[in-house]
C-alpha cells in the first residue's frame, strides 16, 4: 500500500540518525534502576555505531537478529 506517511523505514538506526542531526545537543536520560545518566543524541548515535561496527566484526549482518539481556 502506498503512503505519503512517511517515505523510509522506521529502523532504530534512522531514528538515531536524525536524532543526531537535527537535535544532536539536546540530552538523552537514561536510568538503569542505579541511577539515571545523560547524553546527547550525537553521542548516544556514535556509540551506536561503534556498536554496530563491532558485531559487524563478529559477522553479525543486516537482517540478522540480535537480542540482549538485561
């Protein structure tokens, strides 16, 4: 079905990417439970991509699944 809704996938590596350009100094918060601590959307979408560099190393590839736990 076509739709003038939005023109790309919705991956978390698009949301990251924009994030990063258009509000790239604004803080994301984070609370693991311990304490909550902050960033900015730039570093948050560079840490993703060191992430994502990574399991690419470890022959992790688009499509394939990767779960975490917590």
């Amino acid at each position: 079905m076509q739709s003038t809704m939005q023109s790309a996938e919705l991956l978390v590596s698009e949301v990251l990417r924009h994030g990063a350009t258009v509000h790239g100094a604004q803080e994301v918060i984070h609370d693991d439970g311990a304490g909550a601590s902050a960033r900015t959307f730039a570093e948050l979408a560079a840490e993703a991509g060191r992430l994502a560099s990574a399991l690419a190393g470890l022959g992790v590839g688009h499509g394939d699944v990767v779960g975490t736990l917590c």
